[in-house]
C-alpha cells in the first residue's frame, strides 16, 4: 500500500470541513495527511510534517508536492490555492466555491492547461458528478441542485426583520462553518452552488435548477434528455463527499449507518425567490458573467461578516450585494490581477453601501 497512499494538502485544516477531513484521512490508510494549513487558528492538535497558520499557501504547497489539494479556505482567499493546483494538474478537491465562483473563466482555462480534475466536496455537486459520471452537457436535460430552505424556510419578508445572527446559525440539517451557514439562510449559498455548478459541469444556467428538499436526504439530482433522472441519496454528513473526493474513483467505508428508507420523508418544493432574492441575484451575476459572480461574492462576503458583527440587518444582506452588483463593470478579468481588482473594487463598494 505504501506507494500507492495519496499525499493529501488540507487548507482550511481547523475549520468544519477540515476537522472532518483529518477524521476521513486517519481513518485511511491509503490516505497521508502531508501539510495543514488554517487562517489564524493554531494547528498545534494537527499531525501533520509541514504545518503553517496564516501566510502564503502557494508556497506551502509547492514544498509539500501533494498528490491532492483539498481547499476548505473559506472565502476569496482560497482563490490563489485553486488556481495553483489547476495549473500544476494536481487533483482539486474543492470545498471552497468562493474561488471557483470568483474565478470560474479562469480556472476552466487552467484546468485545460493543467490537464488535472475538480473532485466537488460541496455535497450536492459531489452527488451530481456521481450522478453525471462523466456524461457531457449535450446529455443533460436540467442539473437539478437541492437545499434544505435553511433556519428561515417558510418565513415572509416582515418575520425577518429583526433576525439575529444567532438565529440565522442555527441550521436546522447541517453543521458548518460561520459563513456558509448564513449564506444558507439567506438562500446566497444555493446562489453560490448554482454559478459553482455552471463552471464544474459546464451547463448553461437556464438549465440549472434549485429546489427545496427540507430534509437534505436527497443532495441534488440530474435530469437526462432520455427521460431518466438520477438523484443522489444519504443522509446530511460531509465526511460521505469529503470522502469520495479523496478516495476517487474508489469508495471507502465510512462510519454513517446505512439510509433507513422507511423511516425519512421526502418533500420536495419551490425556493420563495420574493423573500430570498439571493437566488435571483446570483442567476444575474452568473448570466452577465466576467467578473459579476467576483463582484456577487466580494459584496456578499463584505455583508455577511458585518451582518455577523451585528452592523448590518439580515434583510440588508441582498440589498448591499443587489447595489453593488448593478454598479460594478464586470468586465472578463484577463488574470488573477484583474481579478483581486475586482474583487477588492467590489468590497469597497459594498462597505460603502453597507454603512
Ligand atoms: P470554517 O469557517 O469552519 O473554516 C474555515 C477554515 O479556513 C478555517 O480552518 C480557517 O482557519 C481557514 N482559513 C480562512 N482564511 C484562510 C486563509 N486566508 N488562509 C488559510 N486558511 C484560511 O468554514 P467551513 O464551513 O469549513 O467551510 C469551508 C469551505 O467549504 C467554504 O468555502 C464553504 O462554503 C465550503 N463548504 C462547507 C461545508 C460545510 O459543511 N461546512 C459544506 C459545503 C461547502
Ligand atoms: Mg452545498
């Protein structure tokens, strides 16, 4: 076995998805945990050979040479360890949509040049390239992304006015990190997921649709042209994606019980876009396309984190990335540089907005 263990670069090693990922990598031994990196947080209960806190994750991983990138930055600042293991044609296994949502044209250039794959941990593209296996857009009728309708499903417009951050944390299916767990409330991480799968599966938006599934059994389902629609099924775990990721093409044991059918309701319904118009935005920034899904990330990440400080009300969410998105240029970025512009234009435009 021991030539064949895959060296595994985790970024974002102390957030939810990173603890979850050193659980799946001690728990296999074909998998080798080669370096470790978190934003701020110590790394000292990590075992890892090359460790680093903060800093320049390009260089971390050039001298760790791994066989597979498993971004779980959060947030823009991913971005840079995207695009390198793309280029190098090291195996991506991406948790951080930011990036790709940020830098879609970009990293589909260097994904071509690299020659390597995006393996998706995000659960619900996880279980569309599973469904997908490789089959080519032309094949596909819709991609079908589903969501649990978050802490707030169900709720108008005027039961959201004075919603706290606490509230907007309390997830009612999954456990995650800050950010992505208000962007489910809010609707902007099924946003996110849409432009996220737009790039990986290269499926015009139009035929990308979102719908609410409250339970988060089923993780999202492909509709073919022949009739058929293949759904993927488990219950609400990232160590599952995470694994797949990691181990594929092959499927490890993991610890989840088998799915007890008998025992799950499946409801399906319509995402309230009037109350949640992170979804439409979102679709729009994705259509104009070039930097627009840059400047729809920046503007949200800018507002969720003042949303977090209790600087910003929840509803103001959509309206400080609505204004910043139709006073951005959006113009194609030629490379990375153009893209940080873009970003950091939009930031400033959205702390502008949000005071
Ligand atoms: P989190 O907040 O729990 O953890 C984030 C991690 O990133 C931490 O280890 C932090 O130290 C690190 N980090 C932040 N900035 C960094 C930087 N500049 N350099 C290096 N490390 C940095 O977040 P999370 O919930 O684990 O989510 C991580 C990513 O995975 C996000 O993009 C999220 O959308 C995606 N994702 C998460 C889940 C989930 O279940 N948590 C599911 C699907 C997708
Ligand atoms: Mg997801």
């Amino acid at each position: 076995m021991g030539l064949e263990t895959k060296r595994v670069a985790l970024l974002g090693a102390t957030g939810s998805i990173g603890r979850q990922a050193i659980a799946v990598i001690a728990a296999n031994p074909g998998l080798e945990l080669c370096a470790a990196a978190s934003g701020s947080t110590a790394l000292d209960d990590v075992d890892a050979p090359l460790k680093q806190v903060g800093g320049d994750l390009v260089e971390l991983l050039e001298r760790a040479e791994p066989d597979v990138v498993l971004n779980a930055v959060v947030g823009f600042a991913g971005i840079h360890a995207t695009l390198w293991a793309l280029e190098q044609g090291v195996d991506l296994a991406l948790a951080n949509k930011e990036s790709l949502v940020a830098g879609g044209e970009l990293a589909r250039t260097a994904l071509v040049r690299g020659g390597g794959r995006i393996l998706p941990v995000d659960s619900e593209h996880s279980a569309l390239f599973q469904c997908l296996e490789g089959r080519s857009g032309e094949q596909v009728d819709t991609l079908v992304l589903t969501g649990s309708g978050g802490p707030f499903r169900g709720r108008t417009r005027d039961e959201l006015t004075e919603v706290t951050p606490e509230q907007a944390l309390a997830h009612p299916t999954w456990r995650m990190g800050p950010k992505i767990t208000v962007d489910s409330a809010t609707l902007a991480n099924k946003g996110l997921e849409v432009i996220e799968a737009h790039f990986l599966f290269d499926v015009p938006y139009e035929r990308i649709e979102v719908v609410l599934q409250p339970t988060s059994i089923v993780h999202s389902l492909v509709r073919f042209r022949d009739g058929a629609a293949l759904a993927h099924l488990g219950y609400p775990d990232m160590r599952v994606p995470i694994s797949y990721a990691l181990t594929y093409p092959l499927r490890a044991e993991t610890p989840l019980a088998p799915l007890d059918l008998t025992s799950l309701t499946l409801e399906f319904q319509a995402p309230d876009t009037e109350t949640f118009p992170m979804l439409a935005l979102a679709r729009e920034a994705g259509e104009r396309g070039g930097t627009a899904p840059c400047a729809f990330n920046a503007a949200n990440e800018v507002a969720v984190a003042a949303f977090l400080a209790e600087e910003l009300s929840f509803l103001s969410i959509p309206e400080v990335v609505g204004e910043t998105l139709a006073a951005v240029g959006g113009a194609p970025a030629r490379d990375v540089e153009d893209l940080l512009a873009a970003d950091r234009e939009a930031r400033e435009l959205a702390r502008k907005v949000a005071a």
